[in-house]
C-alpha cells in the first residue's frame, strides 16, 4: 500500500485513527469503514508487523470485512477495527488497554471494541474501565463471555451448507477437515468436529497446542509446512489471513475451503482461481460471523440470551446459500456474491435513513 488516502479513496472509508504514548510504547490504530447500518464495530487485534504501514493496512482491510460481515449476517452494525502494533505476550496490559480505552472513549460510540487475535477478556475489561464501548466481556460484566464456540458453531454451519452444494447432503461424519490453526476458535472447531463424525488433521505453530488436540481426540497431526499438501474434503484455515495465494493455491487438494480465519484471500483474484479449481470457497466474513452475531445480539437486544443468540448463529447456514444462489445467478464467484449480498443491503438501508423524523413533530 503506497498512499493511505488513496486506498480508503478506493474502498470507501471513513476514518483512520493513529494514538500513540511514547512514555508506554504504545501504538495504535483504529480504522472505520462504513457506519451507514450502526456504529463500527469490531475487535482489537495486538500483534508484532513488519512495519507501521502493514499495521495500518491490516487494520483497514479488517475493519472494511466487519463492515461486509455485519451486512450480509443482518446485523445493523457498521465496520471498524483497532490494532495495537506490539508483542502479544506483552505483561503490563492494563496501562495499554486502559489507553486504548481512552482513545476509543474519544469517539464518543463511533467505534465499538471487542477480543481479537492476541487480546483476551481481561483485555477488554481494562478498556472496559475507560469506556462503555466495549463489547466482548465476561459474563459477569454484562457480556457473552468466550464467544469462541460461537464462532466455531458458525463456521461448522457453512461447511455444512458446502456440503450440501458439492455432496448433495450437509453431514460432515467421515468427511475429512484438515485445519489449520488451533487457537481460541481452532481448537473449538476441532471438537465440534469430531462430535460430527468428522475426520481430523490439525495443524499449528505450537506444537503444545497440537499435541493437545491429538491427546483429546486422537487426530491426526502434519507439519504447518505441509497442511497444503493434505488430502481432505475441506480444508478449513483458523490461523492470520493471505493464505489463499499463488503458493498454495496450486498445492490444495479439496472440494471445500471454509474456516475461520479474516481475510484468506490474499488478493480478490485469488477468489477467482479458487472457483477455476473447482473448489467451493465460504468468504471469510460469512462463515466466522457466528461469534460477533453472539455478542452483538446484546447491543440491539439489552440482554445476553443464549438460545435466542445461537438461533442468529445458526442462520449461516442460510446464509451461505444466499451466496450460492446469488453466485448462481449472476455467474459470479462466490467471494463477489457475498459483496453483492452485503452491499445490497447497505444501499437498501441508506435508502431507509434518508427518510428521517423531524425532531419537531
């Protein structure tokens, strides 16, 4: 990415926001993309980049599929994402998070914050201390408490909506899930998995968390080098984004990608080879909706309601088919379609809100 402005130009943001303390080493960015359904909404992500122009490139590019994953899930919510450049494992968080809750404080609701990659529940209660717009928390704070299962739950209902699409039926026992990554939602995936029958090979960097899964389950475990290279009927990717690329595209052997991971494509075009393959591919933002359409509920309902929230949840499988259907009749990629289905309701509700109350009557 070489000009900033340029980009948002292209994809139509709103905000970016750069907050920094030297005294703490603290940098952060926050992105908004589209607030035309509600205000933008989206995790806080902490990781170590490269440089400050790739942070600020993965803040954006996640707050625009917060924006595509809220309108195609039916959630009035807009996109948005914060990013603190820094080590994960980083000790003194409550200074850092307590700032970020500040910065986000600033924006009066502009931009609601929730857990993400690198970030935990005691995270979002440090910001919570500073600010109201936070949305993951524990229970006993008002929250949803670990959305993680939700998430998984979720992705598990768009495989079985591939399924149906490449087999004619959605059961996923005996079918085989080579997945990569076996982080918070990973490893969720795993067990729901194998409660279905399914057939596992995992995947991760940590190999503790690997020997875990195969001690739990008894899967079967490969290389992360090598996790391309695994014959399965879905291949299902939980670990960072850009995994869909000219270097393994070629290596998958698969009749379904779905997983949990933001941004699989590393570029758009890369949605098109996918389909040349003959592969069924679930966008990202329509298949790992499942965990933010839980914790959300509670901003529009007042309340956190488990069977009323899983319901929402469950809808993906609905979901996915829209896709197809959309995919179908426009003769269009799957990746497009999901645009299509997002964008269709983002015009269709600012058609609505041009009709406003005058405050007088």
């Amino acid at each position: 990415m070489e000009s900033i402005f340029e980009y948002m130009e292209n994809y139509d943001y709103e905000n970016l926001f750069l907050c920094q303390d030297k005294d703490l080493n603290f940098k952060a960015i926050i992105a908004i993309h589209d607030t035309t359904l509600g205000p933008a909404t989206g995790g806080c992500r902490m990781w170590q980049y490269e440089s400050e122009m790739d942070a600020i490139e993965d803040a954006l590019r996640l707050a625009r599929g917060m924006t595509y994953k809220y309108a195609a899930a039916g959630v009035n919510l807009g996109g948005g994402k914060a990013v603190i450049i820094g080590d994960p494992g980083r000790k003194d968080r409550e200074p850092i998070f307590r700032l970020l809750g500040k910065f986000i404080d600033r924006l009066g609701g502009l931009y609601i914050t929730g857990e993400d990659v690198g970030t935990t529940l005691k995270d979002m209660e440090y910001i919570r201390m500073e600010t109201r717009h936070v949305v993951t928390l524990p229970s006993y704070l008002g929250g949803a408490g670990d959305i993680a299962p939700m998430t998984a739950f979720g992705v598990i209902r768009a495989m079985q909506a591939c399924c149906k699409r490449v087999y004619g039926q959605d059961s996923l026992e005996g079918k085989v899930v080579a997945v990569q990554g076996l982080g918070a939602v990973g490893h969720n995936i795993v067990g729901q998995l194998h409660d279905l029958g399914a057939k596992l090979i995992v995947s991760d960097i940590d190999p503790k968390k690997v020997e875990n899964m195969t001690a739990r389950y008894g899967v079967e475990s490969i290389s992360p080098e090598n996790i391309y290279d695994v014959d399965c009927d879905i291949f299902c990717p939980c670990a960072l984004g850009g995994i869909l690329n000219d270097n393994t595209l070629d290596r998958l052997k698969c009749k379904i990608v779905c997983g949990a991971a933001n941004n699989q494509l590393k570029e758009e075009r890369h949605g098109e080879l996918i389909e040349e393959k003959g592969m069924v591919y679930a966008p990202d933002y329509i298949a790992n909706a499942g965990g933010t359409i839980f914790d959300t509920d509670r901003l529009e309902s007042g309340n956190v309601n488990n069977e009323r929230g899983k319901e929402k949840v469950s809808r993906i499988y609905e979901n996915m088919e829209k896709v197809f259907e959309i995919a179908d009749r426009d003769n269009i990629p799957t990746y497009l379609a999901a645009d299509r289905v997002a964008e269709e309701r983002i015009r269709q509700v600012a058609q609505v809100k041009r009709y406003r109350v005058d405050p007088r009557l």
